[in-house]
C-alpha cells in the first residue's frame, strides 16, 4: 500500500509493546523509577516511554522503609 507522500506503509509503521514493571527503592520514588528502567533496559531494547501507573509506600513505625513504583513501558519491536 503507497500513501501519498511516497512511503509504503509498512516503511513507516512500527509495533510497540507495553509492559508492566514494579520497582522499589529504599531512597526515593525517582531511585526507583531509574533503577526500574535500568533493569528493563538490560533484557528489553528501543524502550521509548514509560509512565508512573501506581506510587505507593512501606511504612514501619512512622517511617519510609521503602517507595514502590508500577511503571508502564512502551518498547518497539524489531
């Protein structure tokens, strides 16, 4: 199929993929994003986006033990 602009179709198309991810970190919300990401990034190529689904904490006597993060990330397939 050619569109006007002279590309095939297939030439312009991706597919992407989203996957759920949950991430914690004893530091930060953030720490957790990154290392989550850092992670995926070793087994999951051309990851293009990712956003915060859920935050949530660990609370042991009054204090953060822990900050969790589900992300969602979007990756092309090859």
């Amino acid at each position: 199929m050619t569109r006007p602009w002279g590309k095939k179709w297939r030439e312009i198309m991706s597919v992407a993929k989203i996957i759920e991810i949950s991430t914690e970190s004893p530091v930060s919300f953030d720490e957790a994003m990154r290392e989550g990401l850092a992670r995926a990034s070793k087994t999951i190529h051309n990851i293009r986006s990712a956003w915060v689904k859920n935050q949530s904490m660990v609370v042991e006597n009054g204090k953060v033990k822990e900050y969790r993060v589900d992300l969602k990330v979007t990756f092309v397939l090859d």
